[in-house]
C-alpha cells in the first residue's frame, strides 16, 4: 500500500471515528445527571427545578 493510499484509508478510518464519537456523546449526554444543590456545591437558588414560591 502506497503512503497516499494509507493517509486516504486512514482519514477516512478518523472522520468515522469522529462522526461515531459524536454520537456516543449524545448519548451519555442523556444519562448524566445534572448538577444540583444536592449533588454540588451550587446554591438551592440555582436549582433549575426548584419549586416556585407562593406569593401570599
């Protein structure tokens, strides 16, 4: 196999690895938990499903 033969093989080898990476991150990106109050050093205030308060 010639050297240009190889770097086209091999850069094809990349942009599916990359294509594919991309994908899994999407993936994982579904299963990790957002950062809370709970689980962080942010503040409760920050929570993005904090409960509202009532205006009595």
């Amino acid at each position: 196999m010639d050297k240009d033969a190889l770097i086209s093989k091999l850069f094809l080898r990349l942009e599916k690895l990359e294509r594919e990476n991309i994908i899994l991150r999407e993936r994982l990106s579904k299963y990790e938990t957002s950062k809370n109050s709970r689980n962080s050093s942010i503040a409760p205030s920050q929570d993005e499903n904090r409960p509202k308060k009532n205006q009595s």
